[in-house]
C-alpha cells in the first residue's frame, strides 16, 4: 500500500491531500489566523494519526471476530517541548461498545494496540528523509 500527502499553502489558501494506492482525497484545514498555514499544527496531527489508526483498525480485528462494535473513542495525549524537540508521554485510552463480553473487548483492545500500524512504525522508530 503506498500513502502520500501533500500541502499546498498560499495567503488564506492551504490545501491538504492524502492518497492511498492512488486514490485522493482533499481534507479540509482552515488557514491560521494570520492567513498563512495551517491552523492545526503537525503534533495534533499526529495524534489524530494515531486516534485513526487505532479506531479503524479496531472495526477491521473486530470483523474478524465477529463482533459488532456500536461505539469507539480513542483519546491521546502527548507533550511536545520548544522547537525542533520530539514529542514525548504519548498516551492513550479506547472505550469499546460491543456485543460481547467485557473480557472480549479487552482482548480485542489489547490485540489491536499490538497490531496498530501507525504505533507500531512509531514505536520502531523510523528515517525520514528530506529529498532534494
């Protein structure tokens, strides 16, 4: 599966784009304040990132179980320092609403945390290359 994203950014104009195996799709972000950038900054991002993956791939383990889920919340938090320093305390918590058994859930829950993409791939750390 190949992703990608993109900005395009210009007085009161900031498009954003994700793909995925070639298949676009424009996400609205409004403008800051000042008319240049986003008005979310890339650490909310992140953590949406991960509050996403976690979400859809819940539904996707859950399938696989057979098991109907009615309700998902993933709440993360992290801490970002001055600039140029990592973020760090990333933490999170996800309440499922399921039909199946309380310890059921836990086990999807915990199953799903070990498997998350996005977690993993951070948790592994990774280059990121800036391509002349």
């Amino acid at each position: 599966m190949k992703i990608s994203a993109s900005i395009k950014s210009a007085f009161n104009q900031h498009q954003a784009t994700v793909e995925t195996n070639g298949a676009a799709k424009e996400m609205t972000i409004a403008v800051k304040p000042s008319g240049y950038g986003s008005s979310i900054n890339g650490g909310e991002l992140l953590l949406l990132s991960l509050a996403t993956c976690f979400c859809n791939d819940i539904y996707r383990e859950a399938a696989k179980r057979n098991m109907n889920i009615t309700n998902v919340t993933v709440e993360i938090t992290g801490e970002f320092g001055g600039e140029g320093e990592p973020g760090s305390n990333f933490r999170y918590t996800a309440d499922v609403v399921a039909d199946a058994p309380r310890e059921a859930i836990d086990d999807l829950i915990k199953h799903t945390d070990r498997i998350a993409e996005i977690h993993n791939t951070l948790r592994k750390g990774l280059a990121i290359t800036l391509q002349d």
